[in-house]
C-alpha cells in the first residue's frame, strides 16, 4: 500500500497533479493568482474569505497547499485559517502572505520564516516559492 501525504496523494506525485487553495479577499489579486498558478501547471481552488475557505478544506477534494493572505474580512484570519487547515489536515504545507503583518505577530504565533511571502512580490516568487514549500523547504 502506498502511503500518502495531508493531500490525501503521493508525496512524490508530479507538479502539474497538485492542487493549491488560494485564499484572496482582493478579486483581482485573487484572480491573478489563480492564473499565474494555472500558468505554472497547477490546480487551483479560491475563495474570498477563510469562512469561504473552510468547507473545501473539510471536503474530500485534494489540497496539496494553502496560499492564503494573512489580513482578511471574517471571523478568521489567515493565521487562524493555517491553524485550522492544519487541524483539519495534519502536515498540510500553508504559504503565508501579507503587506501589513508584523514579522513579530508570525513568531509570537509560531509560523516559520519560511512560509512567509510578503507583499507585493513577482510572479516568479510566488511560484518559486510554492515550489519550494512543496518540496518540503
């Protein structure tokens, strides 16, 4: 029996078969996102707000990564929605972004550096990023 990662999918399944959860109060942003995503041969899934988010996070469909903007309108924010993604999907990777955030709310809350990527950034970061995140950096 082969064994799967939090996606519910091979850890070792080809980049084109992966799927990224964007979360994105900005829809232009949002949509962006989607299509450099797409562009790099990813799935993508969105939603506006972490409320819009976590029913697809609780469905059965694969996750391999969350992308989600740390500042949002809702009961939860980014943090909160990691904190819950991972609840929900134990060891499921989660890229943190924001313009705003102070550097020392993510330590005092526990997210490593790494999976911080702050605004504004590039379209090759982003997918640099993803890339590295996936690739358990």
């Amino acid at each position: 029996m082969q064994s799967t990662g939090p996606s519910g999918r091979p850890p070792d399944i080809a980049p084109g078969e992966r799927t990224i959860l964007v979360v994105e109060d900005e829809g232009e942003l949002r949509d962006l996102l989607g299509e450099i995503l797409l562009d790099a041969g990813y799935n993508v899934l969105s939603a506006r707000t972490a409320d819009d988010a976590l029913p697809i996070l609780e469905s059965q469909r694969p996750i391999d990564l969350l992308f989600t903007d740390v500042v949002m309108p809702g009961r939860l924010n980014g943090i909160d929605l990691g904190k819950e993604a991972r609840r929900l999907r134990p060891g499921l990777r989660v890229i943190y972004t924001s313009a705003y955030a102070d550097p020392e709310l993510f330590r005092r809350e526990g997210i490593e550096r790494g999976s911080i990527l702050p605004k504004p950034y590039l379209p090759g970061q982003i997918e640099q990023e993803i890339a590295r995140i996936l690739a358990g950096g």
